[in-house]
C-alpha cells in the first residue's frame, strides 16, 4: 500500500506496526521527528519521496505494565503533532475507554500517565482516540485517530487446577509407568508473552510410588509391585509451576488420593491344616454340623471361594456348600449317623477360587488350598428300634379274650442294651379290643372280635427305655380278623307275590334270592326249600335252580311255579 503525501498520520501508523515490547514502566521506542522531505521504504524496495508536509502525528507507542503500585502515575507515552512549534499553541486532548479516569494527558505536552494499577486478566486493552487542536481557535490540526494501548502481563497469577482434588485408582500390581490420571492446571497470565503461563508439573508427595510427567501432567506409577493388600491408599501431592519451573515461579498444587484396585493375586489359605468336629449320632440329615473356612486376602469376587469334599470317604457322608456371606464351608449330614456302626470320619476338604487367577502369578501355583476335617461320632442315648417299619398280624373272630394275635420286638441300639418296655396308644379305639404284654411284646384281644362288625384293626405301639422312659419309638400294627362260619343265610327279599288268575301251569311267578354275611371262602352252597313245619300249598311249587355267585354274597335262585 502507498501511503499518500496528504497523509498526516503516516508517522504514527508505521510507529504502531513496528513498535518493540519493553518491560517496565515508561518503556517505549523513540520514533524520529520527519524532516521536511521524509523518504519510506516499501516492500518491493522503491523509495517514495514526501516533500514538505504539512503536519503529522509523532508518539510513542503503548504498553503499559499491569499491576503498577508505585506512588507515581505510570507514565505510558507522549502524543506529538509535527504541527507542534514547541510554543504551546496546540492543545492535546484524549477521549475513549478510560480516558480521564485511568489515562490523563497533558494538554501541552501530550504525555500520558496511567492513574491507576490495571489487571490484564480483567482487560487486556483500551481503545482510545487522539486529536491536537490550536488552542487559540480550537480548531483542529489533526483528524482524531484511533490507538490502543495494551496492558502488558506480568506473572502475577498462580496456576490453578480447577478440578481439584481428584480421585483415581489403578489396579494392584501395576506395571511401572501404568498411567493413573491427568491433571491440568491453568494460569490466568498472558500464554503469549513470556513465560508467565508456561506451566511445568512435579510431585510434592507420593515418591516413590508414583511419578508425573513435567509437561503434560500424567501421573503413572513409579514403583513395581504396589501390593493393595499391603497399603491401598496413597495421598499424591502434585504442583504446577509457572515461568517454565524456574526460580521466582508462582506455583500452585492439587491432591490425589489414589486406591489401589484389587486383583486376583491371593490364592485362599486355610488357618490350619488339620481340624477336628463333634457331630452326634442323632443329627438329622440335611442339616448343618459344622463349618470350616479359607482365607483369602482378595476382595469382591477375587475372594470368592468354593468347598469340595474330594475324598470318598466323607463326600459319600457328608456334604459341604459355601455361605456367599461368610465365605465359611458349611458342611451337612447326606446319611444317618451309627456311632454303634462307624465313630470317625475323615474328610479332606479342598477351597479354591472361583475366579480364573492372573496368569502373571502363576508362580504361585493353583489358588487353592486343602485341609483335612476329622468328624468323631457322639454316641446319643437313642430309642429302641423295631425289628420291622411296620407288622400285620391276624387273629379268627370270635376267639376267646385273650388269644394271642402276634409279637412285636425292639431292642435298644446303643451299646448298653438297656430294657425295654412296651404300650398301646391309649389315644387310640384299639385299646378296646387289644392288650400288650409291656416286657415280651405279645400283643392278645381283650374280647371276641367280629369280622363281619370290624375286619381291620389298626393300633400303634410304642417301646421306650426301662432306664429313659423320655425316649419312644412308634410303629403301626395291623390286625386282620379272618372269617368264621358264623352267620346263617338269609331271604334277601321279603316282599309279596301278586300272582294273575289268569296265569298258566309252571309259569315263573317270582325268583327268591338268600345272602350269607360270611366270607365267601366259608360260605356253604345254599339249597332252597319249603318250610316243612307249614303246610303244603298244591297251587305252587318251588325249584332250586342251582348256586350263583354275586360280588360280594353268594345268592341262589329258586323258581316259584303256579
């Protein structure tokens, strides 16, 4: 771009795009005063001459430090027209963004001080304007102009780290430099000038364990082997400081507590090797006898363990199922107990994780771990045992009270074999019809008995010990009554024949039917007749047609004829 001889400011425009940053108060670049003829260069390395212009602005260009606490206003630099004679003519006035409350210029010399500290983090510039009038006419001899002044940083702004602090974990046994979390600090001073804002990160505390990465500030871990089951929590310290970590740096820092993850690295270890356990004879299967427990130092499900029984002898007896709570063993009865028959039991018990183990810790070996359960059998005073789960006995009806219907026999099973005494069931009908003899067991009828009344008899009979009364046993007793040939027949109808005039000879008039309460394998074959004690009716006759079966009854036809 040409610049035009009619120009003014074409001074002030070149100053402001080469002008130098300074450090410090009243730092500014001295701009030569034009002579009459002034001569620019361009950038394809012609000359352009000016001759004898008429007027132009001449001032220093703007920086101004922030945070100025001296007692002095901050000098910030000098507005000059070419215009200017020195004679005090030309009046300089200021207006824009802070004009008259922060920046003042001196009407007659055209310098400009800064009245107040100003923060760059608050405003980075100010937008101003700058006219020369004659003081006499107070007509201007320059076009307002446009400038900026711009608030230089200072390092007066500490890093921060605005989302602190932080939580992060990393699992156990991590390999060195496994990354843990990133931290990122900011800084509210100028990234663009200087090193106010350029950050560097180190660890305050947390060595040896953990390290951080000076410029991008990832934390990794620093030691091999971090053991969660020997320290899991770790308090991290870690600063960030500006002007790239050189002295005079403000810092800041921020915490991380870290927490080590568990991972599979424990197998389940029982306390001991060998235990005992007393289970009674009179547990009852299915339920809990006892319980055994591994430990293991993992957590969550890396701790989970599983019991077997791996050996014969005490899986064919016992079983073992594990408490997802306790983690304990919880071994159970699978079949009664004899101490009379076996007194101890040996089982080996084995716990093992359920979780696949970390191939890294293989060296360990399988994460599982045995012991041996040594079960004694207490022997319980137990009740007597019948010989049989039930018996069925049978006497004939109508036999004398007190024939013998049958035995029962008990024995107690424990080893001193004590006596044993036997009863009927008072609560029961049966005792009306049967008695016990309580040492030999004989069971006899208090009365004659009546199959056709009662075919079946069921009674209980109960055995205790002579020396723990406290301690019975029931069994059921049936009793069948068998038959006698005890009941006669019997017309089974007694009903009145209607007979026609009108009937013919040998007509079928009525059938007679007889029944018998007997069992049919007592029962005798029936023949029918008329009763001899009455006399002979010539206008009838009876016919015995022969014996047929019914269900239940045997019943006979005979034929009444005309």
């Amino acid at each position: 771009m040409r610049i035009p001889t009619t120009s003014c400011l074409c001074p002030f425009l070149v100053c402001l795009c080469f002008i130098q940053r300074c450090s410090g108060a009243g730092h500014h670049v001295p701009t030569k005063v034009p002579s009459k003829n002034q001569t620019r260069f361009l950038a394809n390395g012609e000359t352009e001459v000016h001759h004898r212009p008429k007027r132009g602005w001449i001032w220093n260009q703007f920086f101004v430090l922030e945070e100025h606490i001296g007692p002095d206003a901050q000098y910030v630099g000098k507005l000059h027209s070419n215009s200017d004679k020195g004679d005090g003519s030309v009046r300089y006035i200021l207006s824009g963004e802070g004009a008259g409350s922060i920046f003042i210029i001196d009407e007659v010399t055209g310098d400009i001080h800064a009245t107040k500290s100003l923060d760059r983090e608050r405003k980075g510039h100010y937008v101003l304007h700058a006219q020369a009038l004659d003081r006499n006419t107070q007509e201007a001899l320059e076009p307002m102009s446009e400038f900026i002044i711009k608030v230089q940083d200072i390092n007066d702004n500490a890093p921060q780290f605005p989302d602190g602090p932080f939580v992060a974990t990393v699992p156990e046994m991590s390999e060195v430099g496994t990354s843990v979390l990133q931290v990122t600090a900011t800084d509210a001073d100028d990234p663009t000038y200087g090193n106010s804002a350029r950050i560097v990160y180190s660890i305050l505390q947390g060595q040896p364990y953990f390290s951080v990465d000076p410029k991008t500030g990832i934390v990794r871990t620093a030691l091999p082997k971090m053991d969660r089951e020997a320290k899991e929590h770790y308090t991290v310290v870690i600063q960030a400081k500006d002007m790239a970590g050189q002295v005079g740096g403000l810092s800041g820092s921020t915490t991380i507590n870290v927490t080590l993850t568990d991972v599979n690295d424990n197998p389940p270890k029982f306390p001991q090797k060998n235990y005992q356990l007393y289970v009674p004879e009179s547990a009852q299967v299915g339920k809990p006898v006892g319980k055994i427990k591994a430990n293991d130092e993992d957590l969550g499900v890396n701790a989970d363990i599983t019991y077997s029984i791996i050996n014969s002898e005490g899986a064919n007896m016992f079983s073992i199922s594990t408490d997802r709570d306790t983690k304990e063993g919880i071994i159970s009865l699978k079949k009664p107990l004899n101490y009379e028959k076996k007194k101890t039991y040996t089982l080996h018990i084995e716990g093992a994780n359920t979780q696949q183990s970390d191939p890294r810790f293989s060296h360990l070996g399988a994460f599982k771990d045995t012991a041996t359960l040594k079960i004694t059998v207490g022997d319980v005073d137990e009740a007597p045992v019948f010989s049989m789960d039930y018996y069925i006995l049978d006497v004939y009806e109508n036999s004398a009270s007190g024939t013998e219907v049958g035995k029962v026999t008990a024995q107690d099973p424990d080893s001193r074999k004590s006596p044993v005494r036997y009863y009927l069931d008072s609560k029961e009908d049966g005792v009306r019809y049967f008695r016990i003899d309580e040492s030999s067991g004989v069971i006899r009828t208090t009365q004659p008995l009546d199959r056709e009344d009662i075919p079946w008899h069921n009674i209980t009979v109960m055995a205790s010990e002579v020396d723990n009364p406290s301690l019975l046993r029931h069994i059921p007793v049936t009793v069948q009554v068998l038959d006698m040939n005890d009941n006669p027949p019997e017309i089974a109808t007694d009903e009145e024949v209607i007979v026609c005039e009108s009937s013919k000879l040998d007509q079928l008039i009525q059938t007679v039917t007889a029944v018998d309460k007997d069992d049919f394998a007592n029962g005798q074959r029936f023949s029918f007749a008329l009763p001899s004690q009455l006399p002979v009716n010539p206008n009838f006759t009876l016919k015995d047609n022969g014996g047929l079966w019914n269900n239940m009854n045997i019943g006979f036809k005979a034929t009444v004829h005309t």
